[in-house]
C-alpha cells in the first residue's frame, strides 16, 4: 500500500492541525480496512517516535502519553483515509509526522515493524 501524508504547517501554540495520510490500492488487494495505522513522529536531532495508533476498524486507539488528551486518531475506511487532530499544540510537537501502516489487527509501537510508510509532514509549532 502506498500512504501519502498532507495537513502539516506553522502553527502558534495552542493552535490545531488535522494531518491526513490516504492510502492508494495495495498491490496484494488487500483492503485498507485490514491495516492499523499508526502516526510516528521525528524532531529534529532526535528519533522518529510512536505518537497514535488506530486498529483496524477505528475501535481501539493508542497514545503516546505526551499527546493524550490533545491529539485525536479517527480513520474513515470509506475514504482510506487516517486522520491525526492535534489540538493544544505546543513547541515540543514540532516534527515530521509520518503515516504507517500494518497488517496486524492491533497495532505495534514497534517502528522497525512497519512496513508501510508515507513520506512524511512538516508540524512547525512556533512559541
């Protein structure tokens, strides 16, 4: 499956950004509704680090503690589609948001596991 990431920006804090991440057909046909899909994130000198995940049909959701509260993942299978809405933003959620998807029905926080990944965001939060 190809993931294509979109919605990343400058921002004050306390501002809000929806990032989107839409899937194109997979080659093995499988459906998107078969991938959790999970938001990593990059800061600059820093490493790439879970942020959310969503399983399969959106029933079950994952947070790194940092984000809960703020941060939102939905998906919208029909649209394959994942949504992050990050609310209260501050300077530390400042990164390249990356897209990733997985075949298992309840997603890993586990980056080397991935094996689907979008191209990445650009999330600047100025102070």
């Amino acid at each position: 499956v190809q993931l294509q990431a979109s919605g990343g920006g400058l921002v004050q804090a306390g501002g809000s950004l929806r990032l989107s991440c839409t899937a194109s057909a997979s080659a093995s046909g499988r459906a998107f509704n078969r991938y959790s899909m999970t938001w990593f994130r990059q800061a600059p000198g820093k490493e790439r680090e879970f942020v959310a995940a969503i399983s399969w049909s959106g029933g079950s959701t994952f947070y790194v503690d940092s984000v809960k509260g703020r941060f939102t993942i939905s998906r919208d299978n029909a649209k394959n589609t994942v949504y992050l809405q990050m609310n209260s933003l501050k300077p530390e959620d400042t990164a390249v948001y990356y897209c990733a998807a997985d075949s298992r029905i309840v997603p890993t926080r586990i980056e080397n596991q991935y094996g689907y990944w979008g191209q990445g965001t650009l999330v600047t939060v100025s102070s």
